[in-house]
C-alpha cells in the first residue's frame, strides 16, 4: 500500500495543537488538527513542518517526532518532496503561499480557510491549480462531517420533497466564520451556482474605505441559486441549519451535534402538517480526516475533490458580495465585478 508523504506549513492550533480544545465537545469528532488525523489516515503519513517561529519548529517536532524542520518552506517542499501539503497560516498569506505550493508541483493541496481575502487573489489561486493540476480542499469541514452527509442523503432520497430553502442560525464573522455557513449551504443543496446576494455587515455604520476592511466583521446574507432555491442567515443561534422541503425539513442543532426530520402528516384530505419522525442512525467520523483522504481519494481515482478548487472560489466570492452588497447598499448580481475589494481575516 503506498503512503502519501504529507507536509504542513504554519504549526499552530489548526496543524497540531487544536485537539485538546475540543476534547469534550460532541460537535468535534477527533481527531481534528492536520497531524493528528495524518495518524488515522492509513494511507498518509506526516513527514515535515515548516514555521517561521523556532519554538513552534520545536514543539511540533517533539510532539508529532517530526525531524524534518524547515523555516522556509519552499525550501522544505523542494527537500522533502512531499505529495501533500497542507497550508495552516494565517488568513492574509493564504492565497500566495496557495500559489507558490500549486507551482512546485505538488499534487495535493489543503488550505485553511478562507483561501484569499480578495476576488483578485481567488482568481490567482484557481488558475494556479487548474494549470498545475493541483487538488484542493479547504478547511470548511462540515462539507466533509458524516453527520451532515447523512443529511444530504436524506435530502437527495426524497426524504423532505423537493428542496426549496435553508436558513443558517448563527452570529459569526464574515471571511472566517461565514465562509463556513456558505460552504455547508452549497454542499447541502448539491453546489449550485449562485445568482445574486444581498448581505449586511455589522454594525450597519461600518464604512469599507478604499475598497478594503483590515478586520473580519459579522454578516448577515441572502443568497438566491440558480436552481431556485435561496439561503438566509440568522444573527443567532447555535449553528443550527435548517432545510425546508415541500414535504417536510431537517435540522442540526447545536453545532451538528443533534438531528431531526419533521415529514408531511396529513391531518384530512384538505389540511397536512410537518410531523416529527425517526432521524436515522449515523456513525460520527473526523471531519479533518475525511477531507485529507478525500483529497488522497481523488488523486488515486482521478476525480475532482469534494471541496475542489472552483467550488470553494465560489465560495469565497459569495463571502466577497456580501461586502460588496454592504458597500453599495445594493443587491449583488454573480460574478462580483469588484475584485479588488478586500477584507482581511485571521
């Protein structure tokens, strides 16, 4: 069985030390950093770490017995050859170092969310990939949690009617928090194309000066598909997603951690309501992980990934026309003119 050689570039939470954060959380089924669930993955095995801070060098390397350490991590990729690398810097630097990797070469790419902080640095990344061959996945995990599958099956099978909204209850940020709403919206409704936004950063005062905002706010969206169906977010709540069907809704709670479906209940042959059934069973498995084989997956069967590049460009425009929709106080017609417009995130 081959091994796929894995590097990670930036040795933070999300690269090593995340685990322990979440240890008693039932919305997080461990193991989540980077190198702890390169220790599930059969087929993966962790090789190298680069990091400009030598004493995150340093821990990385005792924690995970790592002895491949570089500060730069070019020079790392050139070095060590590896077959994954996976990017867990801060947001600002996402989109280069995205570049920078494509170009040497390696076949299989992880970013953290989000993958640029403009549509003019998006652009860069997509087409870096798409010449380099270079898979993607990012950071957005609920895209890649069993709990959710289970949920898109159901949705797939009929189970609710035909799909015709769902709604986000959760009070987050835009570039780094929002970019999670999104994704988990576009998967669930099976990644259709978005037409138009309207969205609203908060608070409603906020001036972007110079086409740019050097902090992450909150939002507040409404997204229509080019399929008919249309997203909203609520400022609060629990993470919660709910889907509405002509036959009935799902909704996880709580961060994902609970589930139930309301189907149709005929009361008389005029009148019907939406009754609570029976969710079924699902087995809980780490997200992280599941994204990192999906990545190893698509390289072996020669098939995009399941967070590709051009699906999380789509993504992170919607994110960008949120802005944009704030800045004009209009409704943002897709694709976003406005690629310079910038807005900065952790």
């Amino acid at each position: 069985m081959k091994k796929y050689r894995v590097a990670i570039v930036g040795l933070g939470r999300m690269a090593s030390t995340i685990d322990q954060e979440v240890v008693d959380y039932p919305a997080i089924t461990l193991p989540y950093s980077i190198a702890a669930s390169c220790q599930q993955i059969e087929k993966a095995e962790l090789v190298a770490g680069a990091d400009i801070l030598p004493e995150k060098l340093k821990a990385f390397g005792e924690r995970w017995e790592v002895k491949a350490l570089y500060e730069d991590y070019l020079e790392m990729i050139k070095q060590e050859e590896p077959d994954m690398v996976a990017i867990c810097t801060k947001g600002e630097i996402h989109a280069e170092m995205a570049v920078k990797v494509a170009e040497t070469g390696v076949p299989m790419m992880y970013v953290e969310k989000a993958m640029a902080c403009s549509m003019k640095e998006a652009d860069v990344v997509l087409e870096a990939c798409q010449n380099n061959n270079t898979l993607f996945n990012t950071g957005v995990l609920r895209r890649f949690d069993s709990r959710y599958h289970k949920a898109k099956e159901l949705m797939d099978a009929g189970e609710i009617g035909q799909i015709k909204s769902i709604i986000h209850f959760g009070s987050t940020n835009l570039m780094h928090g929002h970019i999670h709403s999104i994704d988990t919206i576009m998967y669930l409704l099976g990644d259709p194309v978005a037409e138009s936004v309207w969205g609203e950063l908060r608070p409603r005062s906020l001036e972007i000066k110079n086409n740019r905002l050097d902090k992450d706010p909150s939002a507040i969206y409404h997204i229509a598909f080019d399929n008919g169906t249309e997203a909203w977010t609520i400022p609060s709540g629990m993470w919660d997603f709910e889907i509405w069907g002509t036959g009935g809704s799902i909704r996880g709670m709580n961060n994902g951690i609970e589930w139930t479906i309301r189907k149709t209940y005929k009361i008389n042959d005029k009148r019907a309501i939406f009754r609570e059934s029976t969710y079924p069973e699902y087995k809980a498995y780490s997200a992280t992980a599941a994204c990192l084989e999906d990545l190893i997956e698509a390289y072996e069967q020669k098939r995009p990934t399941l967070g590709n590049v051009e699906v999380t460009h789509r993504a992170t425009e919607l994110c960008l026309a949120i802005a944009e929709s704030h800045r004009t106080g209009k409704r943002v017609n897709l694709p976003l003119d406005n690629k310079e417009l910038y807005v900065w995130h952790v």
